[in-house]
C-alpha cells in the first residue's frame, strides 16, 4: 500500500506515520509539508535517522531497516504539479492532515488558513480525480458542528455551524470532499476528531503550552473563566482510528473520534500543575479568545459499532505519560519557544490580552 500523507511533519501526522511504519512495515509513506512554523522533522528524526541508514546500507542487525518505505518531500499541497506528479506515480491512499490548526492564528489572520485548508484541499481532490485512488481520507475536527450547550453530543448528521476561521476552513473543506464524493463518486472518508493531546504537539495547543509554562514557572494564561470544555483524546488513540478507517471504513462516510474524556480547561490546567508539583498562583486569567467554543462533546458511536473502534488510552494516565514526554524533551520545545514562537507569544499575551 502507497500512502501519500500530507502534513506529516506536524503533530499528528508525525505521531501517524511512527504508528503506520511500526504496525505496516510492509507499507509505502511520502511525507508531504510544507514545513510551516508548526511542521518540524525532528518529530520524525528517529525515522529520518532509520531511513538514511537504510539508504547508506549501513551494516545493521535490525532487518527491518532493510524493508522502510518512507519519503519526505518538502512541498506546499496547493502546487498543482507537484501533487499531480506524485499522485500521478501511484498513491493508494491520500490521508491529508496538512493545514493550519489554531484558532488564535485564525482570529489573527485567516487567510492562510482559506489557502491551505480549503484552496489545498481542492489541489488534492483534482489529483485524486485525475489519477484515481482507493481512499481519500480527510482528516477533519469536530469544531467544524461549532459549540454546545451545558448538554447533547456531535453526531455525524449534527449540522455543521463553524464559529471561527479555522473551522470554517475545515468545514469549507469538508463540503467540498463531499461534493466530490456525491458528483465525481470520489472515494473519500472525512474523521471528526475532538482535542489530541500526546509527544510533539506544538506548544502553543493549551495542553503543551501550559506544561511548558510551567515548567518554566510562567504564568498560564487561562481564557474567561476557564470553564470552557474540551474532550481530550490521546494521539495514539486518533492514529489507530485512522488505521481502521483506511482499512475499513466505507466511501462517502462521515467518522466521529471522540475520547469520552471531557473537562473544563481549569480542570486541565490544575491537573498540569498538580503533577508538576506547581503552584496554582501560576494560573492566569486572561480575556477570553473572541467567539470561544463552550463546549465540545463527540457521540463516537458510528466508529465504534461499525468498526470496532474506541479509545483505549486514559486521561489520566496518559496526561502523566505525555507530561513526562515534555520534561524528557526540553531541547525540543524550548528550541521552538525561543525562536519565531516566542513574537507570536508576544502579540498573543502581550498587554493587550491583560484580563
Ligand atoms: P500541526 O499544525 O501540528 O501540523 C500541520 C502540518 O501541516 C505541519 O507539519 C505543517 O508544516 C503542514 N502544512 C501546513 N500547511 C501546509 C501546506 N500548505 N502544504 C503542506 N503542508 C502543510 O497540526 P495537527 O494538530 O497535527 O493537526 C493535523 C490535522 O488534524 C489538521 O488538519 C487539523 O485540522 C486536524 N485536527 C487536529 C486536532 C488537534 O487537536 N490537534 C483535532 C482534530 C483535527
Ligand atoms: P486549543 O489548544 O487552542 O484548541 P482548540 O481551540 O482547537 O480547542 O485550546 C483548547 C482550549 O483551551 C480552548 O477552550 C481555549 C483554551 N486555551 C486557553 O485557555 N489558554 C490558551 O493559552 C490556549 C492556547 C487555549
């Protein structure tokens, strides 16, 4: 199987691609990203260093060395003809992760996020169209259905009510991989996944930002009344659902990914600084993020009874895992808060954002 994963060296897709070579040493991955501020290759870097390894045929007794297929190309999804070219050599699978991801960089200025989220999306549909595949996966959020109230649960009929700029993008996204399922008989998957949290996400997400801050005993800086809720769900858990849905998952279908695991952003932000051994002084209440989100609920029914999917980490033992990961890697995060993150840090939680 050749996949074309697009996005790979950010979070999520770097944490699919360990996942998908480790459980499919037989498959072929093209890692395609642009490499924007939030995509970095030493999320890969053990799988870089295993891959020129194999390309020096260095002498090694692991002989699984000898069988990785991984491919990163530096490149942008809206570039045509790159995308054509590749898709062109025979892609099985396109799973297409690539996009700008906060909503405080969508508030600040969306339109990159319309470029890639939507214009890019569009370049990969034309080449899937042009050059058939067997599965275009759309890797989507449930904040396309907007928020809820103090009860109920995103199913996949809820209707989409995007209330930022991201997911509008992502929505925009959305209804057009299903147009070109329903006009052109496409066949495309898009998941619905709710918060991840897990090694490598940029910290700038609430969960690494506020480890990292800690760590560093700076201050947090929690949003309204932090009561605002997210349902976490652990990376590694979204990845083997992904799995699933190329394997298994049925053509023009919507796929909900929830973590069952809601809390408010305090609870979140108390339980960082319990396990640091912080105080909670740290917290610091900030204006809210204009339009915020109440609440994200997903109902993740639909995957479970039909592919037999549901998460198998908890929060409680993987937020302690994933803090560990921080404490363990300081050279990664601090490399990315010193650099071009620290003046969007600035902008962001400057005097302006002062509650
Ligand atoms: P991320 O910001 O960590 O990674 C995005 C990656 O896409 C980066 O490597 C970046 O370089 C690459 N990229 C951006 N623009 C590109 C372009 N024009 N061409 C090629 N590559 C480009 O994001 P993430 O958190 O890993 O999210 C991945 C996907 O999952 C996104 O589509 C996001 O909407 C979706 N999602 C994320 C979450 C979450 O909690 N993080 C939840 C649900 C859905
Ligand atoms: P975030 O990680 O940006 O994900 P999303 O907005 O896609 O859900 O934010 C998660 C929650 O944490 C959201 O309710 C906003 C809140 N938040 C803060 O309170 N402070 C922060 O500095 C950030 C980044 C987020």
């Amino acid at each position: 199987m050749r996949i074309l994963v697009t996005g790979g060296a950010g979070f999520i897709g770097s944490n699919f691609i360990r996942y998908m070579l480790a459980r499919h040493p037989d498959y072929q991955i093209i890692n395609l990203d642009k490499l924007t501020y939030s995509g970095n290759l030493e999320n890969l870097s053990d799988i870089h260093t295993r891959k020129s390894e194999v390309v020096n045929r260095k002498p090694t007794h692991n002989s699984q060395l000898t069988s990785l297929s991984y491919r990163f190309i530096k490149g942008d999804i809206c570039d045509t003809k790159l995308v054509n070219g590749l898709v062109k050599d025979g892609i099985d699978v396109i799973v297409n992760f690539a996009a700008e991801s906060h909503v405080d960089r969508s508030i600040m200025d969306a339109g990159v996020f319309i470029n890639t989220n939507v214009l890019g999306a569009h370049v990969l549909l034309e080449a899937a169209k042009k050059h058939p595949v067997k599965k275009f996966i759309q890797i989507s959020t449930d904040e396309v259905y907007g928020s809820l109230g103090s009860d109920g649960y995103f199913t996949e009929n809820t209707l989409i009510a995007p209330n930022s700029p991201y997911s509008a993008s992502k929505a925009s996204a959305d209804l057009l991989v299903r147009a070109y399922h329903h006009t052109y008989n496409l066949p495309v998957i898009i998941t619905r996944s709710s918060n991840n949290y897990g090694p490598y996400q940029f910290p700038e997400k609430v969960i690494p930002l506020f480890i990292t801050n800690a760590l560093a005993d700076v201050p947090l800086p929690l949003y309204g009344n932090g009561l605002n809720i997210r349902d976490w769900l652990y990376v590694e858990d979204h990845c083997r659902a992904i799995d699933l849905v190329i394997e298994k998952g049925k053509e023009g279908e919507v796929y909900n990914i929830g973590g069952n695991c809601e809390k408010t952003n305090l609870e979140i932000t108390k339980t960082i600084l319990k396990r640091l051994g912080k105080p909670e002084g740290l917290i610091k209440y900030v204006r809210d993020r204009p339009g915020h989100d109440r609440r994200y609920a997903i109902d993740s029914t639909k995957i479970q009874r039909e592919l037999g999917w549901s998460p198998r980490y908890t929060f409680e033992d993987r937020i302690d895992k994933t803090i560990e990961w921080y404490i363990e890697n300081e050279s990664w995060w601090k490399k990315i808060k010193s650099g071009e993150y620290q003046e969007y840090y600035d902008k962001m939680y400057g005097e302006s954002r002062e509650s």
